[in-house]
C-alpha cells in the first residue's frame, strides 16, 4: 500500500484529539485544564490535557454514561506546529491506515 498525504494538521495545545465530529456537540464537556495530570477519561480539554501529560503521553476519552470510544488523546511529540497527514488505502481505495509524521 502507498501512502498518500491527505493533509496537515495544526497544534498550539501539544496534543492531538482522534474523534468523530458528531461527538463534540453532545459529549464534549467545556472543562478547562485544572493542572493535574491524572487521566479521568473526560471528554473535554482537561480529559485531553490530563491524558497527554500522564506518563503513557496519551489516554482513552470517554462517552458521558462512561464507556470507552468518544476519542483518544496523544500528544504531538515535539510540540506545536504544523504536522502531515498520510493514509495508506487498500485495493478498493478505503482507507485502512492514517499516520501523523510528527518529527
């Protein structure tokens, strides 16, 4: 399978949030960071914010009843910047892969 850019995409924050966009406006939460970098799994930007300065750097969000999916918090590696983004794409053309060059 080739890869092949499909974009790039922004940080300001050093992290990344993979989520479906039908999710933001009934499960995000508008919390602001509050410093701690316990994972709590919320789907806001302190979940986010807490996620990626734990010591895996990333961590599973949550729906709002609790289980697992909403998205995944990362962080961006070298920080802020401007990043490629690459799928690799099977024999019908779906794409199958996504990968971030943060380097």
């Amino acid at each position: 399978m080739k890869r092949e850019l499909i974009g790039k995409v922004g940080v300001d924050s050093g992290q990344l949030l993979i989520t479906d966009p039908c999710y933001i406006t009934s499960q995000w939460k508008n919390t602001e960071f509050e410093g701690t970098n316990i994972p709590t799994g919320e789907f806001s930007y302190d979940g986010c914010c807490q996620a990626t300065l734990s010591k895996k750097m990333s961590g599973q969000l949550n729906y709002n009843l609790g289980h697992p999916g909403v998205g995944v918090a990362f962080s961006s590696g070298y920080g802020d910047g401007v990043y490629p983004v690459y799928a690799k794409k099977d024999a019908q053309g779906r794409i199958v892969e996504v990968i971030i060059k943060m380097d």
